[in-house]
C-alpha cells in the first residue's frame, strides 16, 4: 500500500470502529461476492467465446482482435449487471482455513 496508504489505514480503522455501525461490513460482503461470481462468470463466458477465434488469431490478427472486441462486449456487459441472488445463504467457508498464508 505504500507509505501513505499504510498511515492512513489505522486512522480509518479507528473511526469506523468509533461509529459503532458494523452494518456497512455485511453490505461490504455482499458485494465482494458478487463481484467475485461476476468475474468468474465472466471468465468462463469469455474463454468459451475465445476459443474458435484462436484458429482464426494467426491468419489475420488485426481482424480477428476487432472481432474480439465486438463479441466480448457485449456479454462482459450483461455479466456486470446480473443480481446477487442468494448471497447471504451461501456456505462459508470452513473455520479451519485461513484467508491469508501465515
């Protein structure tokens, strides 16, 4: 995060701690996972998309990039507006796990 970045973030932690409303925390957790399903499904739409275009990438690569581009629009936008559906009633993960490496 840098110098800055790093001084900052105890002083923010501080205040929020301060206010005593954690409910931005849930809110902050839903949208994480939508994001993250978003991303994912965007992904797979993307790579599934890509895969007749690679025969055609050696044969005219300026071609085949507009066409990139024009296909991968198109669902790239329709994946970003899809609804967090059942968000909450997801399965955590498990205790034993740890989110980041010691």
């Amino acid at each position: 995060m840098g110098k800055n970045g790093s001084d900052v973030a105890p002083e923010v932690a501080d205040s929020f701690l301060m206010a005593d409303n954690f409910s931005p925390i849930v809110h902050g957790v839903e949208q994480g996972r939508l994001t993250l399903d978003n991303h994912n499904h965007m992904l797979a739409r993307l790579s599934i998309q890509n895969l007749p275009g690679r025969a055609q990438h050696a044969a005219a690569q300026s071609t085949s990039q507009m066409r990139s581009i024009g296909i991968e629009l198109g669902p790239a936008i329709s994946v970003a507006t899809i609804p967090g559906n059942r968000l909450r009633s997801r399965a955590t993960r498990p205790n034993r796990t740890l989110p980041v490496n010691p």
